[in-house]
C-alpha cells in the first residue's frame, strides 16, 4: 500500500479567515436589497467566501484580495500552470457587477491587445488614437494571464493604467476606470520596467501546486460541484457598493472616516523597517547568487500606502478607528503570501511574524504615549512654521489644546520657536527608538529656529 510522506511543516497557524469573519458568525448571502455600508461589508465578506467553496484552500489569498478590492488596489499571483489561477480571477470578478479586461500576454503582444486598436479614420488623418472601448482602459476589473510575459513596451503602457488611473499617449489622454486588477504570471523577471511595474502590485501571492491529502480530496469535491466553471450568484454585488467602501478606506468618502492615532502609524512604520532588516540579513545569510523572490524592498509609496490596508482592516471588522490588531494585515503587503493555506510552512511568514511581535514587545504604553505627545508637537510646530491662524480652525482646536498642555502655555499667540526647543529639550526618554524621534524633531526645529 502506498503510503504519502507526511508533509513537514505545513502551515497551520495562517489559516485564519479573522478578514472575512462573519459578524453574526453565518456568512451574507446578497440578494438584490439595497446596501448600506454595513450590508455592502458583509457582502463582500459573504461574496469572498463563496468563491471558497469553489476553490478550497484559498482563506489567505481571499483575504488579500479582499485588500486588494478595498483599497483600490492590484494583486499578483506566482504559480505555475494548473493552479486554479483563472478559475480564482473568473470566481472573484464574477461577484461584482462591472466590466471586466481578460488578456494572456506574450513577448508579441502588441499595445493594441490593452489599448484597443487604431482608429483607422483619425490614423489616415496623421493621429495615433485607440479606439479604446472594451481595452484595459475602460475596464473596472482587468484579469491579466501570463503577465511577466508581455514586453517591456507593453508593460510600460500599463504603468500609468494600473498606478494613476490614466491613459497618456501623444494628444489622447483618458482617465481609466481601472478598480482592480488581477495577473498572473509563472516566474518573476527583473528589469528596468518591470521592477517599477512589481511595485504597482502591492498584494502578492505564490500558490504552491503541491497540497497534502486533505487539500487533494477538498478539491476533487469542489470539482464534481463546478467542473472547473466559475459559479456567479443570482445577485452580483453593484459595483457602486464597492466603491462607496474603497471611498471610506481612501478617506475620500463625504461623511464617514477611519482613523489611526499618530503610534498606531508610528509602530506600522517600526514593523515594516524591522520586517526589512530582518529580510536583508536573511539575504545576507543566504550568500552571494541566493536570489529571492522578491528583494524585500519596500518603496515609500507602498510604505504610506500600509495606511490604507490598516483602513481596510478595521472597516471589515465595522470600526471607524485603527486598532493595534489591524497592524497584523501588514503581512499581506510585506510578504509573498501563501495561496495554498496548507502548503509547505514559508519561513516569509516568519520574518514578518517575528518584526510584528519583536515591534509590539519593544513599546510600552508609556512609550507610544511618549510618540503620541512628540508626534503633536511635531504637527503642532509645522502649523507654527506655516504662520496658520489655528485658534481659529475648529479641525485643529484638540491638537493645540493638547499641545499647550504639554509645553506649559496658556494660549497658542505666546508660543514661539524657543518654546519647541524648550518642550523638546527637557524630555528624558529610555526609549532609544522613541528618543530617535524626538532627535530628529529638535533638530528640524534647530534648523528654523537657529539654536
């Protein structure tokens, strides 16, 4: 009798689904109703969780792309053929209404596979124009197979298309519809174009074709039910929903807002520089002609752009305000996820795991009190800087109040420079981390003030 190695390591403890928990425990089923923001949450949950009986073994990578959908963002799947790739981008686009970009890219494709074909009348008048309907541009959700394929010209022109929203070629410009986009590829290639086009995918995922015994049994029942077939609901969530929620994470929404205190965004910045230093030492560890998947670097936009996954988080579990909690959804920016939740253990998750705790370990509640007031002055003094009247701004009243206590005076018109150095003077901070901090701001108040 054959008898199938055990698997070692199997990742047990990243098969969560905290993202797309239920908040009645019994996930949502949309039927047509109208939906307010609580409703369109659960119906996003309810819709992520259908596509998982479709395809079993994906609660992580449904979870990412549930980032992916709020932030108004782009997710990048690694595997090789025969993964499920296709049906994942044919399950998940189908639960929304929306029109949707399919392409398979190789090194011919030309401009004209995601621009849309020439216009032959502007063409034969001396103009280069698209007809762009039904082309990337004008798409919500785009599926791109065998994306690392295409030539660099190609993935050039989806550059502007996949980060700012726009189609710029000569005398034709066109704002993109572009909500979210999806695209696959079985390798990883590094060159001049595609490192910044990597960076534009902010999600992604690696799906290890091997499963344990489990994973293969869940899948043939799945397969018997859908024959490889995408299964779309009688209701397809309107796409208005979701974008009303991208609008409450992108603090673009009229009425609703999620915040983050100054040391929840402090320790977001702490985790990912750890996760980062913990990624090059491993590198380093590996030797000279060890290539990773990816490099482990973090750019500065994706570094701000925590802030919204940090959003994303709290507004599935219906909070206004970031919690420490939220910083845990960092993992699924900061690392390759694992499409597969019972595939091989991924020491990626490791690093991440041992930056988190390492990072919520090293502060105490009086250390990130300490942030929290240095973080106010520092805002403070840069509306002093500026010379804005802020005793008469409502927006900033709670700040000032809260500053003027700090620094000792009893009105914002007896503040002066001096009055910075003197506050950040006379700290004493244990911290070296939180003391770094106040350092740098006393040194940018030095530089105006002169002392």
């Amino acid at each position: 009798m054959h008898h199938r190695a055990q698997r070692p390591g199997v990742n047990r403890s990243m098969r969560d689904v905290s993202l797309l928990a239920p908040a009645d425990g019994r996930p949502y089923v949309y039927r047509g109703e109208p939906l307010d923001v609580p409703r369109a949450i659960e119906a996003l949950k309810g819709a992520l969780l259908h596509v998982s009986e479709t395809l079993p073994g994906r609660t992580q990578l449904l979870q990412q792309t549930a980032l992916a959908l709020l932030t108004r963002r782009h997710q990048l799947l690694i595997s090789r053929a025969g993964t499920g790739k296709s049906l994942y981008g044919d399950s998940v686009f189908s639960q929304f209404e929306g029109d949707v970009f399919k392409a398979q890219f190789s090194q011919g494709t030309r401009l004209e596979t995601i621009l849309g074909g020439l216009d032959l009348k502007q063409f034969h008048e001396g103009r280069l124009w698209h007809n762009t309907a039904h082309s990337l541009v004008t798409a919500d959700f785009a599926y791109l197979d065998e994306f690392m394929n295409a030539n660099d010209v190609v993935l050039e022109a989806i550059l502007g298309i996949l980060n700012e929203r726009r189609f710029q070629q000569g005398e034709q410009q066109e704002e993109a519809r572009l909500h979210t986009a999806l695209a696959m590829t079985n390798h990883l290639k590094f060159s001049a174009i595609s490192e910044p086009i990597l960076d534009r995918f902010m999600f992604k995922a690696s799906i290890d074709p091997a499963g344990d015994t489990l994973n293969d049994l869940l899948i043939d029942l799945a397969y018997a039910r859908h024959h490889g077939r995408a299964q779309p609901p009688e209701h397809r969530i309107p796409l208005a929903a979701l974008r009303e929620l991208t609008a409450i994470v992108l603090g673009d929404h009229p009425d609703r807002r999620i915040e983050a205190s100054h040391d929840i965004l402090f320790l977001k910045n702490e985790i990912i520089d750890a996760c980062v230093a913990r990624h090059a030492a491993r590198q380093q560890a590996a030797g000279p002609g060890a290539r990773p998947a990816t490099d482990g670097y973090v750019s500065p936009r994706t570094k701000a752009a925590c802030r919204d996954v940090l959003n994303a988080s709290a507004l599935l579990h219906h909070r206004d305000r970031v919690e420490k909690s939220d910083l845990a959804a960092l993992r699924f920016v900061l690392t390759i996820i694992p499409g597969n939740d019972r595939a091989l253990h991924d020491p990626g998750q490791d690093i991440f795991a041992e930056a988190l705790h390492s990072t919520l370990q090293g502060y105490t509640e009086a250390d990130l009190e300490t942030v929290r007031e240095l973080t106010a002055i520092a805002q403070s003094f840069h509306l002093y800087l500026h010379g804005i009247p802020i005793e008469a701004q409502p927006a900033h009243r709670g700040l000032i109040r809260f500053v003027l206590a700090l620094i000792g005076k009893s009105s914002w018109h007896d503040v002066t420079a001096e009055t910075f150095l003197e506050a950040l003077r006379g700290r004493s901070i244990a911290n070296p981390r939180v003391n770094a901090l106040r350092e740098e701001i006393l040194e940018e108040v030095q530089e105006y003030a002169g002392g």
